[in-house]
C-alpha cells in the first residue's frame, strides 16, 4: 500500500501488535520466574565503581537505588511476616553503595537503621552508616539521636547513649533529648551520670526557658540521688532495704525529704529504687 | 565581527530547525508529568529529591542534545559542501569557528533556562507540599550557568576534534572519552592517595598525571550535590571552577581555530 491512509493503518496495526506482544508476555514472564528469581536483589559493582560510572549523576541513582531497595523490601513484605534472613545482604550493599554515591541522601540511613536494628540486630553496621553520615552531615541531628537510642535500647550502653542524646539536643537546639536522656539514665540506675549531664546541659544554655526545665529536672534528680545513697548506707548497717523514707530519717541518715519539684513525691519501691510519683514531669 | 554574529545567528536559527530540539521539547513535558510521581515515591526531604531530578534531567537533556546538534549539523556541513562554500568567501576560517562556536553556547543557554524554567515552578510546588528541606529558587539558575559552562567547553572540544578529521563519528567518541574521563579524575586522584593506590606502577602513576593534566575536569562543574545540600557552597571555589572553564574552553577553541585554519577541506 503505497498511499498515505495505508501506511498509517499499517503502522497502527503494528503498534497494536506490539503493545500486544508486551502484555501477552507479561504476566507468564513473571511466572516462569520463579519466586526464588524474584526473591534475589541486582547486584552491584563496587561502589567506588558505582559512583565513577555515575558521573554527573550520582544523586539520581543513589535515589535509584534506593527506591530499588524499598520496592523489594516492599514485596518480600507480601510473601514473609517479617524481613526474611537473605534480604539483610541486599539492604546493607545497596546502603554501602548508595551512601558512596551520595553520602547525603538521607532515605538510606533511615531505611537501613530501621531493618537492620530492629529485624536483623546488626546494631554495629547501622551505628556504622550512621556514623558515616554524621561525617558529611554533622548538622544532620537525626543521626545522633537515632544513634543514642541504638546504643540505650540495644547495646544498653547508657552513658554513650546519653552522650547521642546530649548531642543531639546541641545540634537541635531542642532540650528535650537532653531531658530525655536523663530520664533514661535515671531509670537505668545511673543517676549520678545524668546529673553531670544536666549540669552540661545548663552550663551551655543560654535560652533562660530552657534553663528552667533543665535546673528542675537537676534539682529532682539530686534529691533522687541524695535519697539513694541514704538508701545505701542504710543497707550498709541493717543489712536490709528500708521499707519506707521515713525509716531513712528516724535512722538518722537524713534530716529530711527533699522536695520533688514536679509536684510529686518520692518513694523507694519494692526492690529499693527511689522513686517519684510525678515520674519526673509536672502533674496537672 | 559582524560576520561572527551572523554564522552565530545561522547557527542557532539551523539547531532549532533540527527535530532533536522538539524531541527534548516533548522529553521535558514528560519530566515534568514525572514530577508528582516522584513525589509520591519520596520518603524524605522531598525538595531535595525533586531539586535533584530537574538539575540531573537538565544536564542530561541538553548533554545529549548539544552533543548531537554540534556533530549533526557539522556532519551536514560536510555532506551538503556548505562548509567549502563558506571557506570559499571572503569570511577568515577563525570567524566560522567562533561563528559556530557561539551559536551553539547561546543555543544552550536559551535552551539550559528554558527547561529550567519549565520544571522550577513544577518542584516549587510540590516541594511546598512538604516543605521538610530547604528549597533556594536562585541555586537552580546558577546551577545553569555552571552547566552552560561545561557545555560550552565540551563544544569547543568538539570543534576542536573536527577540525582534526572530518569523520564526525571520531570526534563523538572523542568527545565522549573527555567526558568519561574528565568526570572520573578526581576519583582517580583520590584512589592514588589510598594505600593501594600509593602501590601502583610508577608507570601508570605517571600516565595518570599525565592524562590529569592535560583532560579537563569535569568534576569542578558538577555542582549538584553542593546546591543541593548547600555543600561546599564557598564563593571562592565556585568563582574559581567558572574561571577554570572559561579559560579551558579559550584554550581549546583556539587551538581548534589554529588547526582549522590549516585543515584540507574538501
């Protein structure tokens, strides 16, 4: 058919026939996959490779990547309650090179300190990312508190966690981590740390509001800790915990009971911690 | 001068002429419908990831088109005889070189803003959705010029290769081994400061260094990550790489408009 009309039907004919052939092999080419295909990730060049092949655009395939890696770890999702073990390796290359890449981008930190601490409990390797980020991006106060968790809640490493914490309300200029960090010290029995922190803490700010939290969270844990060592020596000379405050003072180990300053007050539970009812925050 | 202007303005005239430039055309309408399904896909910092597709789109688009452009219509020059015409008036070789030379960097210019413009307003908005990184309209344009400097070096490069021969396929690959290269040297200068590195051969040690000094780096224009991230944004260093690239790109093209000036065309 040499005339225009004809070669246009033609040519349309083929373009049904190609969209066609696409979606006639479709769904039989994922079949004849197999899940264990499915189930494996791309691999990748070393990543000082990855990123000299990126030349000018580095960025984009580290977003690449690591949309790559969500969508996988998207599908396994389908097929498994929880990351399955081989899907560890994928999650870790693709941080290696995606953070070689572009060291900034910050998707992959979350992503891999996410699956990698609370699914796989490579603590070590996410902390490690971490760290690598904070070197590009020291300003990037996320990293310090995600650090200071990791090392609180699974390395129960308490005194480098704080030290995250306060970190990260520096960077921040939010006091709260520094709050909380002394509340999670306190709870873990070190008392005497948080206290140092605090004082850091109130030493190093200059805005006077936040002063104020900081100077009553200090002023109930010194309480706390004075309380503590009361404790102490009473165990030391009656080989038993006491029951109550009051047997501190009719010891003679204290003159008084401090003052919780958030409203509450202190008590010893049942193992001989000293405790508070506020629970260190103001009550209504 | 005048005669300059005018090969300049034929040029740019012909390279928007060219189907190519209404492909980009197309291709930047289909980014910019891109835009909100990155959106959708962005899990952070979402005007950071959308800055860093419309910069990567940018120079990747007019990389290609101006690569293409310089070797098509050069190519025509070639086939059609127009260069002998040219030569054969009373106009100096230098002024055809200068003539295409400019032509073509004003093209990109034009066409480096245009697209900008284009996509700027898109990112603008979807980044206002989720404001949760800083969005600087201005870095955007200066990364324009950056792009339009390393475009035009890598058109002078060009110019130059075809004044070496007249087989354009040559001078593409040539201009392709300058960009691999000139974008992989500070990578490569990095590794010889590792320790395995610091082991290689004095030989290719030697070849190394050579090949630094005598290929342009390209890496000194890839400004992206810095706008991006607001890294290494001091006014020096970027003052220094734009000075670096327009005397480069002098150096280059005179040395493409001394060898044309003895090239048998025929």
């Amino acid at each position: 058919m040499k005339s225009k009309g004809g070669r246009l039907l033609i040519v349309f004919i083929l373009v049904l026939l190609m969209i066609g052939v696409n979606y006639f092999f479709d769904k039989p080419q994922v079949r004849l996959k197999g899940r264990e295909e499915a189930e494996r990730f791309r691999l990748y060049a070393n990543p000082s490779f990855e990123k000299w092949s990126g030349f000018e655009f580095t960025f984009l395939k580290a977003f690449y990547y690591t949309l790559g890696l969500r969508v996988y770890m998207g599908k396994l999702s389908e097929e498994y309650l929880a990351p399955p073990p081989f899907a560890k390796d994928p999650i870790v290359r693709t941080a290696e090179v995606v953070t070689r890449l572009c060291p900034y981008y910050y998707d992959i930190y979350y992503i891999a300190n996410g699956y990698l601490t609370w699914d796989y409990g490579d603590v070590e390797t996410a902390n490690r990312l971490l760290e690598k980020g904070l070197e590009y991006t020291p300003e990037r106060w996320i990293y310090y508190l995600y650090l200071g968790f990791n090392h609180f809640y699974f390395l129960k490493d308490y005194e480098k966690g704080a030290m995250y914490l306060v970190k990260a309300s520096e960077v921040s200029g939010k006091p709260q981590y520094a709050h909380l960090a002394s509340k999670l010290l306190y709870a873990s029995g070190r008392t005497e740390v948080a206290i140092g922190i605090l004082k850091g803490m109130i030493e190093n700010t200059r805005d006077e509001g936040w002063k104020r939290g900081l100077e009553t969270r200090l002023k109930a844990l010194e309480g706390i800790y004075e309380l503590e060592k009361a404790v102490e020596v009473f165990r030391e000379r009656f080989g038993t915990l006491p029951q109550n405050l009051e047997e501190l003072k009719n010891a003679g180990i204290i003159k008084g009971i401090p003052e919780d300053p958030y409203g509450g007050e202190f008590y010893i539970d049942e193992e001989g911690n000293v405790r508070t009812t506020s629970n260190l925050t103001y009550m209504d | 001068m005048k005669r300059v202007i005018e090969l300049a303005r034929i040029t740019v005239k012909q390279a928007i002429k060219e189907r190519s430039f209404y492909v980009i055309l197309i291709a930047t309408l289909l980014a910019v419908l891109a835009v909100p399904v990155l959106y959708s896909f962005t899990m952070f910092e979402v005007p950071r990831v959308l800055a860093g597709f419309a910069l990567s789109y940018t120079n990747f688009a007019v990389l290609i088109l101006m690569l293409f452009l310089v070797m098509n219509l050069s190519q025509t020059d070639l086939d059609r005889k127009t260069l002998q015409y040219v030569i054969s008036l009373p106009i100096r070789r230098r002024d055809y070189v200068f003539g295409r030379f400019l032509g073509f960097v004003f093209f990109a210019c034009i066409l480096i803003f245009f697209i900008l413009a284009i996509m700027v307003p898109f990112v603008a908005l979807f980044s206002r959705m989720r404001p949760d990184a800083p969005f600087y309209i201005g870095y955007y344009f200066l990364y324009g010029v950056f792009l339009l400097i390393e475009v035009a070096l890598l058109v002078a490069i060009a110019l130059l290769f075809l004044s070496l021969t007249s087989r354009t396929i040559v001078s593409m690959f040539g201009v392709a081994g300058c960009y691999i290269v000139g974008h992989t040297m500070d990578e490569v200068a990095e590794f010889l400061r590792t320790g395995a590195g610091m082991n290689m051969p004095v030989f290719s040690k030697a070849v190394i260094q050579v090949v630094r000094y005598i290929f342009p780096n390209l890496a000194l224009f890839d400004v992206k990550t810095a706008f991006i991230y607001g890294k290494g944004m001091d006014g020096m260093s970027l003052f220094l790489s734009l000075l670096y690239g327009v005397l480069y790109t002098v150096i280059v093209l005179l040395l493409a408009v001394v060898l044309f000036e003895k090239k048998e065309v025929y």
